[in-house]
C-alpha cells in the first residue's frame, strides 16, 4: 500500500494510491476547510456549498445532468463535510479514470450555483438538520462539542443553524468558495490500478486554472476548561444518550497511538472492558464505543453510550471506574495482545476498497501534514506497551478534562454532578 505525493507549482497537492489488480478506481476532491473555518454567521455554509457544487456547471449545465453521467458509467459518487474538510469523490470501473477526474474537477472549479437550486436545497438541508435534531444518538455529539468549546468554530454544528441556512444568499456560497477552494488548500487522490505518471499529467492539465492566492487559515482551539463540566439537552426520549469524554491532543502528537490502544481497551469490541461492564454485566444498554478523535490542533476520548433512563448515575459512576483503572492497573498482556490484534484487523479490513484508501490518506494528509502507510501505523500500534497506556491515562482522566453531555430527560443532574469526578 505504497502512495506516491506530488506538490504542483501552484501548491495542490496530488497523492496517488496505487492498487494492482483491483477493477475499481477512485477519484476523490478534497478542500482543507470546513465547520472550523467558518464565522458565527457563516457556520453551515461549508456544508451547504458541498451540497450546491453538484447542481450544474458551465458544461453540465444541471444536476441531472452530472448524475446522468455519472450513472452512464456505473459509478458511485458522494461528498461530506466535517471539521476541517470537505471532500467530492466518484468511484467507478478503472477504465473510466480519465471521465471521473473530468466530472470531478468540472464539478469542483466550475460549479453555476443556481439561484432557483439553491432555493430548494435550503429546504433539504433544512430537512436535514430535523432529522438530526430528532436523533438523539446524533444530537448529543453536538451537545458535547458546544460543552468543550463553546461558541467557537469547533464547538458549533457542521449543518449550522437554521437561521443562517435560510439567510444565505448566493453571494455567500460565491465569495466563500473563492476564499477557500484555493490551489494551496486542494488536494486530489486517487487510488486504484493506474498509471502514476498519467494521473499526475491530467491532473496538473485539468486544475490548471485553480486559483493560487493566499489561504485562509481557521481559528486555534484555546483550552480554559478547570474542572468537570455538564451539559444536559432535555428531550423527552425512552433512553438517555450521552457522552463521557475528555480533551486529549492533537493528530501531530506522539501520544496519538498509546491513546488509540487505550481507546480500544475501553470500548474496542464486544470483548471489551466497557462492551463487557455494561452490555453484559449490567444490562443497561444497547450500545457503547469509545472514540478518539482526532483534528489538527485539539482531540478528545469521547465514551458514547445509550442507557436505561433511570439508571444514568449508576452508568457514569461505572465508567469513571473503568477509566480510573487504567490510571491505577497494567493492562495485563494477554488482553493487550487482543486489543492490538482487534485494531489492526479491524483497521486493514476498513482499507479494502479503492474509496476508503482514498479516505484514509485524504484524511492523513489533512490533519498530520503527512502520511503514514497502514503497515507503518500497525507497527506504532504494536509499540505501544502497558506503560504507555497508563501514563497517558494518568495525563488525561484527571477533572479538568472531564465533560459530560447527555440528551435526554435529565431527572439526575445533582446526582450526576456529584459523581462527575475521577
């Protein structure tokens, strides 16, 4: 899984993923600007423009027209938006390579912005953030991030509010687009059975007249939490969603592997300490994960769970026991051995496809500033010893990191803040 990166004059960047005898190829748009980047009156509108760039351009006139052609081939196409980046990518036979980067640039450099379109994707993005807002597993992600940064860049929704998606006028898609999807914030990749060298040459040839100005850069992350914090949403729900997390660091941080491991020690797996604490000794949910995410300047451990309503207080208390012990016990070899083999099995198995090798070097490039290949972050993984786990869980399960988001009916906030301690 060797990739090859070349920096153009104009400093977009193009990573090529080679992957011999594969029948499907991936070509994929990405630009170094989302949520974080946005104003307070501009938050929604990185996901909004995302959405607008597949309705026409000066030689595919309207929508129908690119997923006609898109569909004449075969292919699969879609776009997201997160924190930091927004990606358009199309997935089809290899032979079609040259007609997917077209289509794929056309759509990035060119795009008309109808008004009359754009009328009628307020109203699904609308739609949009309802349905969110009536999922409370996806609502209290959004609950957690405003409780860590506030009204910040990286503390509000990547859909926005719906006051801004219904004010937005063209002009704002315009003048945001020319402001980001700037030369030196693109970055092409495209992964498949393919000729490296011609890839490079239509790429430089098809972007040619990107823009090269200077770029935009996002607000830093400043961190002024001092002790635990709560944030509870009341909903009337059957159960109560929520999120036990603290703030870690940065995707450039050396500690970013022994975190990983200690993350899946918790929650990797049906075997795992959380999988087994609460699942299947106390029967008190459906699910529970826990996350390390990773942006470029900031991170959290984020425990995600959804419990029986009356026993929440008995939940959290469990988890802050389990995350104390790892401050305070060895992972013992055995179950280290198993965590590790679980990740990295799991990690190769989420790189079968030319799209999510695309991803995940995308994704790479983006919040690191460089790549590593899979074998590379295996073998990080591998390093990481009993010690190093406990070290960094002594750095980060202290009271200052602590937050707690719940959406939900919220009857035990008192009880709640009195066991939110470690």
């Amino acid at each position: 899984m060797r990739y090859k990166k070349t920096t153009l004059p104009s400093g977009l960047r193009v990573i090529i993923i080679p992957t011999k005898g594969n029948p499907a190829v991936t070509v994929m748009a990405l630009v170094e600007t989302g949520s974080n980047y946005e104003t307070k009156g501009q938050n929604g509108l990185s996901h909004f423009l995302e959405h607008m760039m597949f309705k026409g351009t000066k030689r595919r006139p309207s929508s129908m027209d690119i997923s006609h052609e898109l569909d004449g081939l075969g292919a699969e196409s879609n776009a997201f938006t997160s924190n930091e980046m927004t990606g358009y990518w199309a997935k089809a036979e290899k032979k079609h390579l040259k007609k997917l980067l077209d289509i794929i640039s056309d759509m990035y450099l060119n795009p008309t912005l109808p008004k009359v379109e754009l009328e009628k994707e307020r109203g699904v993005i609308l739609q949009e953030i309802s349905m969110y807002e009536d999922l409370p597993q996806v609502k209290v992600w959004n609950v957690f991030a405003s409780l860590l940064y506030g009204d910040t860049p990286a503390g509000r929704a990547i859909l926005g509010p719906a006051s801004n998606i219904k004010n937005f006028k063209r002009e704002d898609f315009d003048s945001y687009r020319k402001a980001h999807y700037v030369a030196k914030k693109t970055l092409i990749v495209v992964a498949g059975d393919i000729n490296e060298t011609e890839v490079v040459r239509e790429v430089k040839n098809l972007f040619k007249t990107i823009p090269d100005h200077k770029t935009i850069t996002k607000q830093k992350v400043v961190d002024k939490q001092k002790s635990p914090q709560i944030s509870v949403y009341k909903k009337k729900t059957d159960q109560t969603h929520l999120i036990l997390g603290v703030r870690t660091f940065g995707a450039k941080d050396k500690r970013r592997a022994s975190l990983s491991v200690l993350a899946g020690v918790l929650g990797g797996g049906m075997s795992s300490r959380l999988f087994q604490r609460l699942r299947e000794k106390m029967g008190v949910c459906y699910y529970v994960r826990a996350n390390d995410n990773e942006f470029t300047d900031h991170g959290q451990l984020a425990i995600s769970a959804g419990v029986d309503n009356k026993r929440v207080v008995e939940v959290i208390s469990a988890l802050i026991e389990e995350c104390n012990n790892l401050k305070t016990e060895f992972v013992p070899d055995s179950e280290l051995k198993k965590v590790k083999d679980y990740m990295v099995g799991n990690f190769f198995m989420g790189l079968e496809t030319t799209d999510s090798l695309a991803n995940f070097y995308a994704d790479q490039e983006i919040t690191k500033g460089k790549n590593l290949t899979p074998f590379e972050i295996e073998k990080e993984i591998r390093k990481v010893t009993a010690k190093d786990i406990q070290k960094v869980a002594k750095e980060i399960f202290i009271n200052k990191n602590l937050n707690l988001a719940v959406v939900g009916e919220g009857r035990d906030n008192l009880k709640l803040k009195k066991v939110l301690k470690f």
